[in-house]
C-alpha cells in the first residue's frame, strides 16, 4: 500500500465508519434473530404465530367451534408423526375422561397429496380416532401450500417416500384463528393452552360462582 | 501486473458468479450452502478486493479502515450473522436476503485483503480469535442440537454442518499461525 495522502487512515473516519458498521451489523443480527430473542426458525415462527394470529384457509368441512388442536402429518409416516400419534391417542383418551370433548377437539390434517378420503379413514381407524373428538383432514391442492405457508410448516421431501416436517401441536381457536405453537413433546401443556383457550377468564368466573 | 489483476478479477467474479447460478444445488443443503456457498462468495470477494488493492475505491476505504478495525468488525457481524440459523434461511424465502448475502459476504472478502495488511498481529488475532471461537461454538451448538435449526434442513445435514464449522475454525487459525510465523521469527531475529 503507498502511502499516498490521500489514502492515509484517519482515526475519526475510522471510528465513525465502525459505529456506522456496528449499527448495521446489530439491526442486522436484530432482524435475523426477532430481537434477539430467537435463532432457530421454527421458534421464529413460534413467535410471529403468537404475535400475529393468522386464519388457515381449512377446507369448510374440518370448521368447529371448539378449540382446535391441530397437527400437520401423512399417513405413511414412521417418524415423528408416529410418536405426535400416539400423543394425539393420549389426549383423546384425557378428552374423553375429563369430558371435555365439547370444549376442545383434535384435528390431524395431511398434507400428503397420495393422502386420499380413504387412506384417512384407514389412518383414522389404526388410530382408534373418536370422530367426535379427532378428525382427519387433507388439503385440496390448490391450498396445501398456502396453507403450509401461513403456518411456516416446512415439509420436505425424504427418502423412501417419507418427509421431514416441523410437527408440533397447532391451537387453533373458534374464529379459526392459529394463534398459538406447542412443542409436540409437551402434549399437556398443548391441551392445558387449549382449555385456557376455550374458558375465557371472565366466563369461567362465572361458572365457578354458579358452581358455588 | 495488469495480467494479474485482470485474472484476479475474472477468478472472483467467476466464483461468485458459480455461488449464484448454482445457487439451487447449493442452497438444497446446509453443509453446501454454509460450507461451500458462503466461503466461495467471500474468496470471491476477496480476490476483487486484491486485484483492486490499487484502486481508488481501496484508496478511500483505506482512509476509513485504520488498523483495519473497520474491514475486521466488517468480518465479525457478517459471518455473525449468516450463522445464525433463522438469519441464513431467511435467505431461503426472501430474495433481498439472499441478495444481502451475496452483498454482504462479497463486500467482506473485498474489504479483507486490504484490512489484514492494516493491522497488526494483535488485532488480526484479536479479530480471528472471535471468528474462529464463535464458529467453533456455533459449530458445536448445531451437532449437539437435538431439535432442527432450520426448518428446510434435515438434522444429519445440520449436524454435518456443525462438524464442517470446527473444522473450519481449527483450520482458520492453523492457517493464521503459519501465516503470521514467518513474520513472529523475523522479529525475533531482529530482536
């Protein structure tokens, strides 16, 4: 490097040329991290579920009142979906003992094309599903994406005819909102939020003192 | 002189040109996309960043870059921020991301060359220890990770990265020490 004049380093050039790199590097790691507050994708989307409630364009046919628990898999799968199953068989039982099948219900919705009415209804019987309770749904093809992509639910595609997808346990409110993520290792916390969900404080006050 | 210039030029371009339009295959997985990508774009970068050395855009980055504090802190958020898994897949979905990174990564090598002759064995150390210490954590954190980083990426691929990172810190200081050897032992025989 010559030592031309004009290229000489200047401390204070220097020292703002940092604070203007370190304010952009912040904002940066800021935006990449929601503030600093997240660094896997899948607790981003956790959070920005949380913060910004979005509709799910659902077939008409899978609606409810109630709150909904909903689960995205495929028929065939061997991994996760199997042990979120046997989750989602446990809650159903909770919901059946506890009597709260008009307060809360599961919804398992594939989002395998090759997942047809019949192979649904074949994954809702080796489930032991309680139609009042757990419902199997797919997706028509013109929504699947849309839907995938407003839930952030990223499938991917896997050997053997199998897929990789973030499972967790989708709530689901009466005005078919998604407004809340739960891990799908914490099946009681996911039924617990949904309870939550389905007795707005103030009614469930009244309830306690008609109960009284 | 010119020769190598011009050649330096066309090397850089070409393999950030590569990184882009082989952007698909690329970007499919973790390892090749943080192992592969993003180091191609910012050697590509550098090898701009040396063949311009004599320019007049170098000329007037040098009078910002004292001790190269500005080109190294340049290092430091960069590769920050594109090991932050939800930073890098944002690149997956959103275009000005993705435009970002190659921005970003290639200003980096760029700045590079120019920056490390600025700054002496202190700072370069100072800088490089919290590159490699920081990609070795990161590195670490994505193979003992039960849970997916990255929704578009399988937990092997992640794992794999996670190993492809140590090794890539370990090799980083090597490098850095037999670099600087020569240098130390000339001191010491002034001395």
């Amino acid at each position: 490097m010559t030592s031309r004049s004009s290229s000489k380093p200047s401390s204070s050039l220097t020292a703002a040329a940092l604070v203007c790199v370190a304010a952009l590097g912040a904002a940066a790691i800021w935006y990449g991290t929601m503030g600093f507050r997240v660094v896997s994708t899948e607790d981003g989307r956790r959070l920005a579920i949380e913060e910004q409630p979005r509709t799910l364009p659902l077939p008409p046919a899978a609606a409810d009142k109630r709150i909904t628990i909903a689960t995205f898999f495929y028929a065939r799968c061997n991994a996760v979906c199997s042990s979120v199953g046997s989750e989602l068989q446990q809650m159903q039982q909770k919901i059946t003992e506890q009597g709260l099948q008009d307060r809360v219900r599961l919804l398992s919705i594939s989002f395998d094309p090759r997942d047809n009415s019949d192979a649904l209804a074949h994954y809702s019987q080796r489930m032991r599903a309680d139609p009042a309770i757990w419902r199997m749904t797919g997706l028509p093809d013109a929504q699947r994406q849309n839907v995938l992509d407003l839930a952030g639910v990223v499938v991917l595609p896997a050997p053997l005819g199998e897929y990789q997808h973030n499972a967790a346990f989708h709530l689901i409110d009466a005005g078919g909102k998604l407004v809340r993520v739960v891990d799908y290792e914490q099946p009681d916390v996911a039924l617990a939020a949904a309870l939550a969900m389905s007795a707005p404080p103030a009614r469930l006050a009244h309830a306690e003192g008609e109960a009284r | 002189m010119i020769r190598s210039r011009r050649s330096g030029i066309a090397c850089g371009a070409l393999l950030i040109a590569a990184a882009l339009i082989l952007r698909a295959p690329l970007e499919a997985s973790m390892a090749l996309h943080m192992l592969l990508q993003l180091p191609a774009i910012a050697i590509g970068g550098a090898l701009l960043g040396y063949a311009l050395r004599d320019s007049r855009a170098a000329a007037v980055f040098a009078r910002f870059d004292a001790l190269g504090l500005t080109g190294l802190a340049w290092l430091l958020f960069a590769t920050a921020y594109w090991m932050i898994p939800r930073g890098l897949e944002l690149s997956l979905t959103l275009p000005l991301v993705e435009a970002a990174k190659f921005a970003s990564l290639a200003l980096m090598g760029a700045l590079l060359p120019a920056s490390l002759s600025r700054a002496n064995a202190v700072i370069q150390m100072f800088f490089l220890g919290n590159l490699t210490w920081m990609m070795a954590i990161a590195g670490i954190q994505y193979q003992n990770m039960p849970q997916r980083l990255c929704n578009a990426y399988a937990l092997d691929d992640q794992i794999i990265t996670g190993v492809g990172l140590v090794i890539m810190a370990v090799l980083l200081g090597a490098a850095w020490c037999v670099w600087q050897y020569p240098q130390a032992a000339a001191a010491d025989r002034r001395a």
